[in-house]
C-alpha cells in the first residue's frame, strides 16, 4: 500500500516549466539501453552458479545467515538452529559477526537488519541464488526512479547518465556479492529521487499534488534512513535534498516522520534481539567454525571468547584516531588515485560531476557532503577506509556515491559520459569481462586490478588486507613485510622467509620504524644462482649474500600496530636457480 501511495504522489508532482527536455527519440533509446541493461544483469543473477566461488568473502556469510534467520524463524536472534540450517545448506566457511549488550544473554547478528530482511524472500525462494537476484531487482527499481528523477529535475538524459553511473564504475558488480552496500546504494538512490522531486512554483497548488509531495517526503525519509541506521557514517544524506534543492515545507513533515519510523524501528529490533541499540556496539565479535560458534556445536563462552580475540566494536577505539596529518593526507591520496580502492580507476564517472566543471551550487554541495562523511572514515577506521579483506574498490563509497548523480551539471552534453565509459576501459576491462567471476585470484591479487592499475597507480600502503588473500602480513628482522606477489612465507615464528620455488620475481612492501638504506639478503637453504632485479642496484657479499639497495620510500606515516611513522618501500629482486624451495633472511640496513 506504501509503494501505490508513493506511485501515486510521484505522478502528481508537477514538471518544471523551463524546458530543455532531451528528445523524445533519444529519450526510448535511453529507456531501452537502461531496461537491456538492467535485464542482462537480472539473467546473469538468475543463472549465477556460487559454487564457482571457493568461499565467502568479508561479511557475506554474516549477512545470509541473518536473512535465512528471518526468513524461517521471522527473528534477527543468532541460535543453534541458525548454524545447523546454515551449515546444511552451504558448504562453504565464512566469518559471521555476532554482537551482545548484556554479556552473552542475547546473541544477535553485529550487522544492521534491513539488508537482511530485504534479502529474505528472496533467500527462502531461491536459496543463495536468490541473494544475487534481490541486489538486481532493488537496483533496477532504484536505477529506474534515479533515471526518472535526473530526467525531469536536471534537464538531462537521465537513463543513459544512470547507466555511465552504474555500468562505467565497479557498481554494478557488487550484485554477485551478499553484501549490503549495493542496497544501500539502490536506497540511496530511490531517496534523493524522492526528496529532490520538483516542487511547483505557484504559490497554491491542487490537494493531490500536497498529498503527493507528502508522500514523496515520506518516502524519501523511509529510504533515506535506511543507510543512515545502518552506518551513523552517512548521517549527511538526510540533509542531502534540502541543501541540493531548498527546503520543501510540503514534504518537510513526511521526510521527517519516514525517518523516525526506520530509526525507531532498527532500534527496537536490535535492542530486543541483542540487548544493544546498535549494530555496532555491544560486544561484537566474528566467528567461524575454525573458532566454534556460541550456542552452536562447539560451545565457546561468549564473554571468554570476546576477551580472548577482543571486541570489534565500532565505538571501542578513538574514533579520532585516523586524524593524525600524515596519515590522513596519505589517505585522501589513496581515497581518490589509490590502486585497488581509487574513485580515478573505479568510480571515474563521478569526475565529471567535480565542482570545477560546473558554476552551480549543487556539484560543490554534493562533493562537500561526500567529503565530509568519507571523512568520518577516515577518522573512524582510518586502516580501513574501503571495506575490508575482499571488497570490490571501496564498497563503503557506494552509499554515498548517488549524491553525485543528483549533481550533474545542467543539460550536461552526453559526450562526457561516453569519454568516462572510454577512460574506464583501462581500469575495469577484467570486471566487465567476468563480473561473475571470485574476486580474487587466491595467492596473487585482487581479480579486478588491470595491469594499468598496477602499473601506474599507487600502492594504498595505510590499508590492511589488501595484500594477496590468504596470504597475511609478515614479521622478520623488524621489517614488516607485506607480499605482492603472494610467494613469501614465514617460517619459524618469523626467523625464516621461504619462496615457493627458486626461480620467481619477488615484489615485497617492507616497512621499518626508520629510514633504510638497503636490505641484506641471506641464503640458508636452497640453491640460487643470481639474484637479479631491472629496478634495484645488487652488489654481492658473499656467496650466499647479497646487499639490494632501496630508492626513496614509497610513503611514511604510522601503521596500525603504532601510532610512530613508518617508513615504506617496495622491494623488487629475482631468485634465479634450480627449482626447489628457497629459504633465505632479510636484514635492514640503515
């Protein structure tokens, strides 16, 4: 009934009378580009096949596991039952984040509830099948609204921007992943539609179009809401369509009544199921079957099992922590031109709404609210500002990312969109490629970085796990080393590095709690013939040593383990022998 009131109200609402409207042929071709392009990902989502993915990835198993708890038990409550389902309908491990406010007594899942509910239907229909289809048809809702909306409010061809929006960036390839970002984006989207809808100019207007503008106000507050509960983060967007478009007293009472009803809502069920108002607070921990699971076959003590591996609570750390200079500039830096996470190779759309290209007020709103709520990550999370292990680019920019499409100059010629969709050619050729495929190739790297990613942008240096997948971080000699090419191994609590064999390239991220000059190089066991590099300089010591000089450092600022600058370089050298294990000790040299 909600959806026909807000259809209803939507349909009333005047159109603006100062023209520029795109041509009525160029208008169907739009409409049916964005309808072959939403129907090409419904198909590809009805015929996905998850068992070509190996595992879970980030929080995917937490959010399934949640859905199917409301979708067959109608609570968000973590019991034994939910594992012996979830395990009997997936053969794969995952992480799964559970939360308490009371020590234990209720469990409940650490996520926020409304992707969770969303996905349920669709879940108890289709299975894990049904996770992929549920992203595609609540973005093809939002991209179908968002297109109608930028049509009509901006003088622009709408469908066709929607689809530089979503289909020339990493977007639409978060709908093979049970992630909620994706929805929080198509909520997004749907909202600003809603709240920036034109208002007519006359000083009276008829009933219908004020009990429109009512129920575009509530709908706008009802989804608009929904990213702000999940993440406080995003808090910005519900001040988002008054500051693009003035203050509509009409929709005003709406919006704010849709808001409280989601943020009342969220509430309620979170502190009924885990005794926390908050996804995020409480104690918050992951688990898996590694580690055993409360209530579930193998019984860990809630409060125990938070002490042992600590609490991952949001609200635990300073959430000023990211604010240090160096480290925020750093960040900034790697926001916008980063390698795996950029918005220049990821997002590259969004560039030609930056306020530089247009006089009006909107592009500059829009850029500084983005700004300032992936700000409050960058205090917030500041090693962590894209999403964590596995995530597509930077999955927490999605949520905010419609507030640029909102921006678009006036009547924008579509000659900038179609150079957007030729740049980002170099950049997400190996997505558009496969978009189905597991995002990361195990041991290497992360499947959607092309090789003029890798070649030409920067190595996010602040950001943890975004090394190779299962490949973690390495100590030794006091070097902290992060593998690039997924062959390093530790080995004897770190007293030993092994290669996979002895004739390979090695890329290593070294760090050192000072300057360095080089680092010495030590054969113990394996044989080597040479050890060769085209961009550092070797000189010999001895017949199993060598001294590989460093260049300048890649970057230096405090990492998560200490809060005093780390200076970091990338080490490059090739171990040429017979094929067979190596190992081998690296030492700084300052």
């Amino acid at each position: 009934m909600l959806a026909a009131w807000v259809a209803a109200g939507i349909s009333s609402l005047p159109r603006r009378q100062d023209g520029g409207y795109v041509s009525p042929r160029r208008a169907r071709a739009s409409w049916a580009l964005l309808a072959g392009l939403c129907l090409v990902l419904g198909y590809l989502s009805l015929t996905f096949d998850r068992d070509r993915w190996p595992g879970f990835v980030g929080d995917e198993a937490s959010y399934l596991m949640a859905a199917e708890s409301v979708a067959f038990d109608l609570d968000y409550r973590f019991e034994a039952a939910d594992l012996e389902r979830f395990e009997s309908r997936h053969q794969q491990d995952g992480i799964v984040v559970l939360q308490s406010g009371d020590g234990g007594q209720k469990l409940a899942y650490g996520k926020p509830p409304f992707y969770p509910i969303a996905l349920a239907p669709f879940v108890r229909v289709l299975g894990m099948r049904g996770a992929a289809v549920a992203n595609t048809f609540y973005l093809s809702a939002a991209l179908i609204l968002a297109a109608w909306a930028l049509s009509r409010n901006r003088h622009v061809d709408g469908p066709l921007w929607v689809c530089v929006f979503v289909f020339g960036s990493v977007a639409f390839g978060h709908v093979f992943w049970v992630q909620s970002d994706l929805f929080l984006l198509s909520c997004t989207a749907a909202g600003l539609a809603l709240g920036t809808a034109s208002v007519p100019r006359r000083a009276t207007v008829s009933r219908a179009a004020v009990v429109g503008q009512a129920m575009a106000g509530l709908g706008a507050g009802l989804l608009l809401a929904v990213p702000v509960v999940s993440r406080p983060n995003y808090l910005l967007l519900l001040v988002a369509p008054a500051l693009l478009v003035g203050v509509d007293r009409r929709r005003l009472w709406g919006f704010a009544l849709g808001t409280l009803m989601v943020a009342a809502l969220a509430v309620g069920l979170h502190q009924a199921s885990s005794g926390s108002p908050s996804p995020y607070g409480g104690e918050r921990r992951g688990f898996s079957r590694e580690t055993g699971f409360p209530a579930g076959p193998a019984a860990v003590d809630w409060s125990a099992a938070v002490a042992e591996r600590g609490d991952t609570s949001w609200f635990g750390d300073s959430p000023l922590a990211g604010f240090q200079p160096r480290l925020l500039a750093w960040n900034a830096y790697y926001f916008l031109a980063g390698q795996k996470i950029g918005l220049l190779a990821y997002f590259l759309p969004a560039i030609v709404t930056f306020p530089l290209w247009s006089r009006r007020r909107s592009p500059w709103i829009a850029w500084m609210l983005v700004g300032l709520m992936m700000l409050s990550f960058f205090g917030m999370r500041p090693f962590n500002i894209y999403g964590g292990a596995g995530a597509l680019a930077n999955r927490y920019f999605l949520p905010v990312y419609p507030l640029l499409w909102f921006a678009l100059p006036l009547r924008l010629h579509p000659r900038w969109g179609i150079a957007s969709i030729l740049a980002s050619t170099a950049f997400l050729f190996p997505l558009w490629r496969d978009p189905r495929a597991f995002p990361v190739t195990v041991g290497e790297s992360y499947r959607y970085v092309s090789p003029v990613a890798a070649r030409l942008l920067p190595i996010e240096t602040t950001q943890r796990h975004l090394g190779p997948p299962q490949v973690g971080d390495v100590y030794h000699a006091g070097l902290w080393m992060r593998p690039l090419s997924g062959a390093l191994r530790a080995s004897g609590e770190g007293q030993r590095l092994l290669f996979a064999n002895g004739s390979l390239d090695v890329d290593v991220l070294v760090g050192y709690r000072g300057a360095l000059d080089g680092i010495l190089l030590s054969i113990v066991s394996g044989e080597v013939g040479d050890v060769g590099s085209e961009s550092v300089e070797i000189e010999p010591e001895g017949a199993k040593s060598w001294r590989i000089e460093l260049g300048d450092e890649l970057a230096r600022h405090p990492m998560w383990w200490t809060a005093d600058d780390v200076w970091l370089y990338r080490l490059r050298f090739r171990l040429a022998g017979d094929s067979g294990p190596v190992a081998l000790t690296m030492r700084p040299v300052e």
